[in-house]
C-alpha cells in the first residue's frame, strides 16, 4: 500500500485516512492496482461529504468519477470503517478522529 500524508494536524484537527482501492487509485494519482491510502486532514463538523469534496477537488479525475451532481455516482463503492455509505453511514454523516473511509471501484458483469 502506497501512504501519502500530510503535515501533522493542529490540536483542534485530525487526519481521515482514505484507501482507495483497485483501479480508483489511478484517479488519485496510484499505480491503478492494489491499494494507495490519502491521509485528509478533518476538521471539527466535517463529514464525508465535505473531506470526499476537498479530495476531488485536488483530484479532477476522480470527482468526475466519484460525484453525479452532489451525491455518489454508482461505479465507486463509499465505505466508511468497514460500512458500505448508506447502510450505516450517510454522506452529511460528521467524521470523528480514528475514522477511515474506503473507495472501492464496482465490479460488474460476468
């Protein structure tokens, strides 16, 4: 797994570790296998929604690929600590410290 990561966060921030998994990393700037993992830095009150737009907006590959409108396309799977996005978690869900969120690109066909 490939790691970038910023500086360390204020007191008052923490860090959002990002996967992004399979071919969705190549959109991040990985090798378009495995896993890269994109640490964000979160600020109080953010949610999934506000720390996957500042990703996208550094990555235009990726938000073209990850947003329809302003909610989740259907071809990239959102999870967050091992939850698929909306089973568990919803994408105005606010983030605490130690939270991950997990990209993985949607398979189909046979």
């Amino acid at each position: 797994m490939t790691r970038t990561v910023s500086s360390s966060p204020p007191c008052d921030m923490f860090d959002v570790d990002v996967e992004v998994v399979s071919y969705v990393n190549k959109l991040v700037g990985g090798p378009g296998t495995g896993s890269v993992e994109v640490v964000e830095l979160g600020y109080p009150g953010d949610t999934v929604r506000s720390v996957l737009e500042r990703l996208s907006e550094r990555h235009p590959a990726l938000r073209k690929a990850l947003w329809e409108g302003n909610q989740i396309g259907a071809h990239i799977e959102v999870i967050i600590n091992d939850a698929i996005l909306g089973v568990h978690h919803q994408l105005d869900d606010e983030l605490r410290p130690g939270d991950r969120i997990t990209l993985l690109g949607q398979y189909v066909g046979g």
